[in-house]
C-alpha cells in the first residue's frame, strides 16, 4: 500500500507537471480564464512514461530488527540505505480492450472522449459563513492503460554522488514483480486542500467502469529461484461487473489514513509456482464479497 499510495502521487504530479508544461499563461490570459468559474485544465496525451521512479529509504533496516518482537532472531538489516524501484512505466487512455468497452458508459458520463487522459477543473471557495475557505480540484479520469516493466529494490546511491544532479540512482538492484498490467476504468476523485466540507482529504466516491483488471503478473523469489505467475486478475464490487468506490484519504496525527467501504469480488486466474516457462496452473482463486469492516488503513514512517 505504501509503494502503491506513492505511485499514484508521483504519477499524478508527474501528469500535472507535462500538461502545465504545455503552454505558459500570461497575467491577461490567467485573467480571462480565472473568470471562467475557476480553471479546467484537460490533459491530452498520446501516452506518460516514467523510465524509473525510486522510493529511497535512507537509513534502511535496523541491525537489531527481528524477524518477530517475540524471538531474537534478526532480519539481517544493515542499516543501509535501499531503494524501491519501479521501472518501465506507461499510461495511456485504453480505448481497446474489453474491460475499457465496457467502462464507455462511465467515461461517457464523465463527458471524457478517446484523446483526453483526464480532466482537471480547480475552484477556490469561501466555505461555510466566509470563514472556512477551501481549494477544491476535481479529476476526472479515462479508462487507463498503465504498464510496469519491473517493481524491485537496490542499495541506494550515496547523496553525495549526485554531484548537483536531480539523479541518484541504485546499484545492484533485484527484480521482485514483473510485466504488470493494470487497466482502470474511468472515474472521478475529488481533492479538497484547507477546510474539508467533505469529510477528507481525498474522496473518492463513484463507479470505475470495469473495475480494475491485472495482467501477466509475475513475483520473482531470487533465492528459491522460482516465480509465481498470475495470468489474470479482476477486482469489482460484490455480483458486479463495476467497482463501486467510497474511499476517504486524508493524513492525521499518526499518517496517511484510508478508510474504504462495500464488498468486492476478485478473481485471479491460472495462477502457477516455480519455473512458469514449463508449471502446470494450480487452477484459479475466487474472493466473494470481502469486505473490510470499520476498516482504516495507516501509512507512516517508521
């Protein structure tokens, strides 16, 4: 979750960051479009790609972790700085395959064609009585794409070797997860900065189109030496050919805070152990109606 959460914030930016980057505005044309009732920015894009994107953690793992707090036996930490890297990124509109078919009512109903990525629309308020303003960004997403060449983890380059560079970089990296396919179908998010009417940072409340479909997922053991492989897999609401989403995000005294509701279905198929070039598929695995209760999800630094 905490790789995922940076992904999509570092995604998200790095969207924002090429579409801002298309034309600049002058004074007079910031004008004209401030009294448009706040700014729309729609992103258009044959396709994002990152090269890598790495999460340094810079103290890396204590020398005293233990595998449990109840046993001695250590984690074999170094105190090392390590980096998460995840390699071969690529997002674009998905108009082809099936699961985006059958997500062209949502991005219909969003008011998305085939060439826009997504739509961006800022407004500021003065919020209840004057006195609690907020900035509000709403998003609006197509049906996406994305690719992963790899996700792994390698020993961080010092700070140091930067040299001045926005570069740093890591050695001696291991592949963990490969060939990831990730369709999501069209849907909206709603981003309230300053005070919250409502009740989050992030709500994310609607219908992905679709739901979320993986593809081609392969985890690497590199001392076993073996893999596992799952052909397919499809996250939607419970009896459901959507995902119905109802998730609050924002950040209190102790982290990042998830709290999501509704049961979902998911469904993983042909799914093989060991060499995958020659295993025979254990058959497929089937969630019905899973559902975290009162649930909330904490991210922090530790």
């Amino acid at each position: 979750m905490k790789l995922f959460t940076k992904l999509a914030l570092v995604s998200a930016v790095a969207i924002s960051g090429q579409a801002m980057a298309m034309q600049s505005m002058d004074d007079s044309a910031l004008s004209s479009t401030t009294g448009q009732e706040g700014i729309t920015l729609t992103i258009k894009t044959d396709e994002v790609k990152i090269g890598k994107l790495i999460v340094h953690d810079n103290d890396g793992l204590s020398t005293a972790a233990t595998i449990s707090p109840t046993t001695a036996a250590t984690a074999g930490g170094t105190a090392t700085g390590g980096g998460i890297t995840v390699n071969g990124v690529s997002v674009k509109v998905d108009t082809t395959s099936p699961f985006a078919l059958a997500s062209a009512g949502a991005r219909a109903a969003l008011g998305l064609t085939n060439d826009v990525l997504a739509i961006v629309k800022v407004d500021a308020d003065a919020g209840a009585g004057g006195t609690a303003p907020v900035l509000n960004v709403n998003m609006l997403n197509n049906a996406m794409a994305i690719h992963v060449d790899s996700i792994g983890v390698g020993a961080s380059n010092s700070v140091a070797s930067m040299a001045g560079k926005a570069r740093r970089g890591v050695t001696s990296e291991v592949s963990l997860i490969e060939n990831v396919d990730l369709t999501i179908g069209a849907s909206a998010l709603n981003i309230q900065l300053g005070n919250q009417p409502q009740g989050a940072m992030i709500a994310a409340n609607g219908v992905i189109g679709g739901g979320i479909r993986i593809a081609n997922l392969t985890v690497n053991d590199n001392v076993g030496g073996g893999q596992v492989g799952i052909q397919n897999m499809a996250i939607t609401s419970a009896d459901s050919t959507n995902l119905t989403v109802n998730t609050l995000i924002g950040v209190n005294n102790q982290g990042l805070s998830i709290k999501s509701t509704g049961a979902n279905d998911i469904y993983m198929g042909s799914i093989k152990l060991g060499d995958l070039s020659t295993a025979a598929s254990l058959g497929s695995i089937e969630i019905q109606g899973m559902e975290m209760v009162n649930s909330e999800i904490l991210v922090s630094g530790h």
